[in-house]
C-alpha cells in the first residue's frame, strides 16, 4: 500500500462553522488551528494545506480564564522609535473588537511561514452571529469547553 500524500488536486475542503460563546480563547484558537491545519483528517500531511475553511462566530461572548482579563497586554508598535510602544489590556481589546483576539491567538497557533499563512487565510471570524458565507453551507463544528470534539 502507498502512502497518501496531499496536494492541490486530491484535497477536499469543507466550510465548518464553530459557535465562540462561552469558549475560553486559548481552547477555542488551539482547536481552530487544528482543523485550518487539517489533522483532524486522516489525510493529514506536515508539508501541505490540506485543511477546511473555519468560520467562527459570536467572538463577543468569548472568556478568559484566570486573572487574565486583568493581566493580559496586547502590544503593538508604529515604528517611531523610543515612542512607538502601545500596550492595549485585555479587557479593553475583547470590549472592543473581539475579532482581533480571536485572530490573533488562530494565527499564533499556525506554521510562521507561507504554509501557515495560507492555513489563516482561510480562517473567518465574526463578532456575532451573522456571516456572508451561507452560500458555502458551512457544517456546524462542535467544540465543548475541554476542547475535544
């Protein structure tokens, strides 16, 4: 018997859909980059993008665990030297744009290179329920609170 090994013309994608709410982040993101990785398939190979199209939904009701609403930094720089630091808190980050959050901890969670960067574009995330991606019938993912499946 041969080994499988994916490429373009033998990859089948789906659309799955995962509900955010009540999701810690860091569960919730490990488990998104599993599936856009797509080792959640028996087809799975290291070196090729053989995963589906991940949207997920209501990153508004996502929590953190921990003292980390509290103690968590998001950070950024301008690129002014000396004074192009920001450091945006948690809290204020998921109040405002949840989304962000969400995507950052996917796109952490993947390959840093242009395999992982291809396997984050095909992840969508939206802060509440409505998605322009009905066309595409996407199957809902479900994810409890421990991460499995």
């Amino acid at each position: 018997m041969k080994t499988f090994m994916a490429n373009s013309g033998n990859i089948k994608r789906e659309w799955l859909i995962v509900d955010a709410s009540g999701m810690p982040l860091g569960r919730l993101a490990s488990q998104v980059a599993f599936i856009l990785r797509g080792k959640h398939k028996p087809t799975f190979t290291p070196h090729a993008d053989a995963g589906d199209y991940v949207i997920v939904i209501n990153t508004d009701k996502v929590i953190l665990t921990g003292k980390k609403l509290e103690q968590k930094t998001y950070f950024r720089h301008s690129g002014y030297i000396g004074v192009g630091a920001k450091f945006e808190d948690a809290k204020d980050v998921l109040n405002k744009k949840s989304d962000f959050a969400v995507s950052k901890a996917i796109k952490g969670m993947l390959p840093k290179n242009a395999i992982g960067r291809a396997m984050f574009s095909k992840c969508k995330v939206y802060k509440d329920d409505k998605h322009p991606h009905e066309a595409q019938m996407p199957k809902p993912y479900k994810i409890d609170r421990k991460g499995a499946k």
